[in-house]
C-alpha cells in the first residue's frame, strides 16, 4: 500500500524473529525463516469462515490463505503473494480511503485496525468484508508487518443494515403517532378529520389511495378519499348488509387485511368486481370504533401486493384508534354546531326585506367557545309611512337560555314597534316585558326610527353601545345617543329620545359589544378600530354595502379567540324614493359674525341653482332668523343644513319640499313672546310661524334643532 515508515523505534517491542521463534514448536517453519501457523489452527478457522493474511508493509506484498484470497476478490494467492494494489483496486471507491485512513493510523501508532468494507469483483458483485488487522515491529522498532483476519460480513452487515433502519423507521413512526395526534387534536369537524386522515405520510407503508368513511343511516358514506385517479374511484357509499370487507370490519371490531387481489376475491367474491376497477392490489380496512360503537371505516390501499407485518399492524391499528377518538369527538362537535346554528337562525330574522329609500346588511358570529349560541340579536322592522325601526340588542349570556330569552325579548319589541308606538315608548314597554318574564336576565339595546323623507333618526339606548355614522364626506363618528337602564332592570325607568339625521347616502351602524370588545382590545380602541374600517369614501353599488360588512367582519377577533357573540346592523339611507335630496351644510363659528352674510349668499346660490329661485328670498328672511337665535343665546357654533327635496316623474320636474335645519348646543329651547310697536327684538318666531309651511324644535341629546319647511309647486306649462 506504500505506506510511509514510522519515524521512531518502539523500544521493547517484540521482533518478527522473537514472535517467530516462540511459535517454534507449534508451526513448521516457511522459506523465508518464521514460523507458519500451526497445521491445525488454518481448518479450524477455514470452518468459521475466517481467513488470515500477512502484509509486508516493506515490500507492499500481501500474503494470504485460499479462503482469505477468495473473501477478498483476489482468488488463490500466487507463490510470492499479492500486490496491495491489485487489492486496493477491488476496494469500492467510497471505501478505499477509509481503509487508507485506518491502515495508515495504525501503521504509525504500530497499533490495531479494522474496519468493515465493500469489494468489487471482478465480474461486477459486491460483497462486504471485515478486517481485523495487528501491525508487528521489527527489531529497530520499524513496522515491517500487519497480519490479521478477514471474513465475509455481508450477512453481518445486511442484519446491521436492518437494524438500523428498523431504528430509523421506528424513530419516524413515534414521530408520525405524535404529529397525527396533534392534528387529529385540532379537528374540530368531520370535514376537518376527514383531511388529516387523507393526508397522514403512513412511515414505511406510504399508501396509494386513502379513504374515510362514516356509518350514516344504514349506509358507510364516503366523506373523503384521496388517491383514485385515472378511471379508478372509491364508491359513494356501501350498505351495511354487504358481502363488503368495510363492513365485515364494522360487524367484527376488528380490521381486515386483504395482501393481493387473488385473496380478496376468494374472501369477498360479491365486493371482488367493485374492489377490482380501483386497481390496487392490497388493502386495509380500519374500523373506526369509539365507546363500543361502530363510527366508520379507514381504507388504506397500495398498487402493490403487500403482507403486513405485526409492527406495521400495530401501526395501523393504533391510526385507526386515534381516528375513531377524533371522529366520535368531530360528531359531537356538528351536531352541537347545527343544533345551535339552526336554533340561531329561527330565533333572528330569516331575512331582511328591501326597503324602499333603505340599503342593508346584517351579520351574526357565534362565541368560539360553548354552544355557539348567544343572546346577541338584530331586526328591522318595517313602520307606518315608509319608515324603518332598527334593533340592535344583547342578552346577558351566550347560551340556550339566553338565545330563548333573546327569542321572546326580539318578538314583543317588534310587535310594540309595529304598533306604532314611539321609540321611548318601545324600548319602556320592552323592559317591563322582560322584567315580568322573571327570567333572571337583563339585555342591553338600541332603538332607531328613521325617517325615509328626511332620513331623521330618533333613536333611544338601554345601556348599550352609541351608533357610528359615516357621513357624506366619508367622515366617520360617534353618534352620542342619550342612554337608559339597562331593559329588566327596573320596569318603570324611562329612555330619551335623541334626534339626528342622514343624509342621503350616509351609513349608520349599529353592533354588539363582541365586535368591539375582546380580552385584548378594550372598548375604546375597538370602537376606534371600527371607525377607521368604514371612514372614507366607499362605493355605492349594490353589492357595497354586503362587502363592508364583510371587511367589518374579518376585524373581529378569531373565532378561536372570539369568547362572545356578534351582532351588526349596518343601514344606509339612500333617499326617499322618487325624490332628488340636495343638501348644502355649513358651520357657522360662534365669533365669526360675519360668516352669515356668507352663508346667506350660499344658500341663496344653491336655491336658485335647485330650481326654487322663487323661495330664496323667504329662505334667507328665515334662515338668518334661526341662525341669530343660535348664536345670541348659546356660546358654541351653529349647524346649517339645507335639504331640498324633489319628485321625478319621466324627467318632468314635480313638487318640491325645502328643509332648513339650524343646530346648537344650547338646552333653552326658544319662547314666541308678542313685543310692542317699539320692540327691537321677539319677531323671528313670528315670521317662521308665519312664512313657513312647518316648523319645529327637536331635542337631540345635547343641544337642540331648530327647523321649517317651505312647500314649492311648478308654475303649469
């Protein structure tokens, strides 16, 4: 192997002619002067299986016995031996340097080295070899020889090989049963066991085709298969009282196992002609069996005929155990589920119906956790004279009983709606309603009705959230509504009303605290969240509406998170139908007298640009009037709103109603007094209630709303 010679003598070391001389009486001699092993000891080591070989690391000569020669690919070995490269060159080329590194280690520590290695004969075979070698110092210390044995591990190291990968595969399957169980653990619906089953990488048996069924009416229903391709499918469903090995599995608790074609047709003669347009060759029936009862069915199948060992049995019985724990526990979940869904959907409004001047979108999200039932809820109620009342309410709890006092609660608040009765009124009659109940629960809620004319909202709150309104201008707020008792709580408490209005276009919304309000996020960061999600100009197409609510809804809390239920209402005021609302709106700042003449101007300009040129002189005459009285009696900015409604018919200019509107901030609502002949002031009622068509003050929570109308009609062509 031309292997360099150590640089050091090993004082002591035994000589070759030392170690031959005391082998003396056991060994004849050979030529070259040492001894030969004893005659006896080469039959007795040929029997093993075992042969020797001396390496003179001097003259790169190998010196080997029959049996030694033919493990090592060299064959029988020639007087003067063999060269050590003829052997390396039979070395596989991934082994030879590792024999290199090993020799060569031992030859400088004058040690011992062995190693297992692969040979290539000549004719192409491989076979695996181990060595066992000593290297022998001369008489100045000097490796001169390596003598050792060798043998043919190639059973050794098939069964090493085996045993590795049995560790290996053992090592992956304890990883697989730990990962399958995660996932089965997060299932939460069939739906959702039915894919980790059809998706589990089997260790060592990797499937062809995968299929899991449950037992439904009578029936093994496929739920989901994965694998039949190519004109080969799994069948929809197998009767129970089938010759079927599906149900052979179900009746007897335990799996069968089919390894070839031949066998299932010898078992299963009737199931053969079903089984064999699938085009496997051997399969595995699971029963999925949870309790002590029968669930449904794994089928595993491979392309190949297969015979399963105890390892790999035990493997899949295991898997189906798992399974059938997940199945029994995803039933239970759907059932609840639907339970609980078909019970919400008969406790809130089938549908919204289309309201004319009205666009809507509703939404309801179960709680994450518990029945998935709550007491959260929402209605619109159609009124008398086109108007709508809007609900949005909360029972305490989210469970059946309150889902059922929900029920109860949303009911009689229509039915005292419908009637008719004023919002205050309502929302007293729905507290004492819920308070005879008795039932040990109070419920939160809002109250709207708005008007379709004008789009006024008079709304009343029983300890519930404030709206939020978009405006125009794609501006976003908080509408403060003045707030009540909760309803329950005391029967004789009463609920003011609060007065605003919409233009058209313009969005309210109505929810329940869950939207708005999680562990995470208090109220009024969630209020802001939502603010933020319908600010800014949106479309206003037919389908907008539904795909805010939607954007509204993907801002809630994860369903896994979410630890209440949701309610939304969202409601858009489009306009009285067959009307052409214009509105011009201006603030008037409190020490910006001049700021009036200017507003005067502009409503004049938009009256004359609306087409009612002739009101505007009467216009500016009341307006500045409501305008005055804003800004002499209160310390805070006025509001204008100027609306002018307009009837279409085929493009022919109809009647016309005009509304001025005129905010402040101020509790004191105005006095009509009679003033004398030299009186300076107390004539602007006078004149409203002389010129105007209508006029009004509304309370609006904080402040008040002064207004009139003036009726206009086309002079006739």
């Amino acid at each position: 192997m031309s292997v360099p010679q150590p640089p050091r003598p090993v004082s002591g070391a035994p000589t070759l002619g030392g170690a031959s001389q005391r082998r003396q009486d056991t060994g004849a001699r050979r030529p070259d002067g040492r001894a030969d092993q004893p005659t006896w000891l080469e039959p007795a080591m040929a029997a093993n299986g075992i042969g020797t070989f001396d390496w003179d690391i001097r003259r790169d000569v190998i010196v080997a016995d029959e049996l030694a020669g033919t493990i090592i690919g060299l064959g029988r070995a020639p007087d003067g031996g063999f060269d050590a490269g003829s052997f390396l060159e039979l070395l596989h080329p991934d082994d030879r340097a590792v024999v290199r590194r090993r020799v060569r280690r031992a030859v400088d520590e004058l040690g011992q080295c062995g190693a297992y290695y692969r040979t290539v004969f000549p004719g192409g075979d491989t076979h695996a070899v181990r060595f066992r070698g000593r290297v022998l110092p001369d008489d100045d210390g000097m490796a001169a020889h390596m003598v050792g044995f060798v043998w043919d591990a190639s059973a050794e190291l098939s069964k090493r090989l085996h045993a590795d990968h049995l560790a290996v595969l053992r090592e992956e399957r304890t990883r697989f049963i730990k990962e399958t169980a995660r996932a089965l653990s997060d299932a939460v619906s069939v739906h959702d066991v039915a894919r980790v089953f059809t998706e589990l990488p089997l260790p060592g048996i990797p499937p062809d085709g995968l299929v899991l069924a449950v037992l439904e009416n009578g029936r093994i229903q496929i739920q989901r298969s994965i694998g039949y391709r190519d004109g080969g499918r799994a069948p929809d469903h197998i009767p129970m009282d089938a010759d079927h090995p599906a149900s052979d599995a179900l009746r007897t608790r335990t799996p069968v196992f089919l390894g070839s074609p031949r066998e299932y047709e010898e078992r299963y003669p009737d199931a053969w002609p079903l089984a064999e347009r699938t085009a496997r060759c051997s399969w595995v029936f699971l029963p999925l069996v949870a309790s002590g009862r029968p669930l449904g069915v794994c089928v595993i199948s491979f392309d190949e005929d297969r015979e399963l060992d105890a390892e790999d049995r035990t493997l899949l019985g295991t898997l189906g155990g798992m399974v059938a724990q997940s199945l029994a526990r995803a039933r239970l979940h759907d059932a609840e589920h639907e339970l609980a869904a078909g019970l919400q959907r008969v406790l809130l409004p089938r549908r919204i119906p289309p309201l004319a001047g009205f666009t809507t979108a509703v939404r309801y999200l179960p709680a994450g956790t518990g029945l998935q039932i709550g007491g959260d809820w929402y209605d619109v109620v159609p009124l008398p004279g086109g108007h709508i009342g809007v609900v949005i309410g909360d029972v305490q709890g989210h469970d059946v009983h309150a889902a059922g006092v929900m029920g109860q609660l949303r009911i009689a608040l229509r039915a005292y709606a419908a009637e008719g009765h004023p919002p205050d009124a309502v929302m007293a009659r729905a507290s004492r309603f819920l308070a005879d109940l008795d039932t040990g629960h109070f419920a939160t809620c809002l109250y709207a009705e708005v008007n379709v004319d004008y789009g006024a909202v008079y709304a009343v709150r029983a300890g519930h959230l404030d709206p939020l309104v978009r405006r125009a201008d794609g501006s976003s707020s908080v509408q403060a509504v003045a707030g009540g008792l909760p309803l329950g709580i005391d029967p004789e408490s009463t609920y003011p009303v609060t007065r605003f209005t919409l233009d058209p276009g313009e969005l309210l919304l109505l929810c329940t605290d869950g939207l708005v309000e999680t562990r995470s996020v208090d109220l009024d960061q969630g209020m802001e969240r939502i603010r933020q999600a319908i600010a800014g100009p949106q479309p206003q197409g037919p389908g907008a509406l539904e795909a805010l609510a939607e954007r509204i809804e993907a801002t809630a809390a994860d369903s896994h998170e979410r630890d209440d239920d949701i309610a939304l209402l969202l409601l858009r005021w489009d306009g009285p139908d067959g009307h052409r609302p214009r509105t011009l709106r201006r603030r008037i700042p409190q020490a910006d007298l001049a700021r009036i003449s200017e507003v005067r101007r502009e409503l004049r300009d938009a009256v004359r640009r609306w087409g009612v040129g002739e009101l505007a002189d009467t216009v500016e005459l009341l307006t500045s009037e409501l305008i005055t009285n804003a800004l002499v009696h209160t310390d805070k900015d006025a509001l204008l709103t100027a609306r002018l409604f307009q009837e279409c018919q085929e493009d022919e200019v109809g009647p016309a109603r005009l509304r001025v509107e005129v905010d402040d901030d101020s509790d004191l609502w105005p006095k009509r007094r009679t003033p004398g002949e030299q009186a300076s002031s107390g004539r602007g009622l006078m004149l409203v209630e002389a010129l105007a068509d209508a006029w009004g003050v509304d309370p609006r929570g904080s402040g008040k709303r002064m207004w009139f109308e003036l009726a206009w009609a086309p002079a006739p062509a």
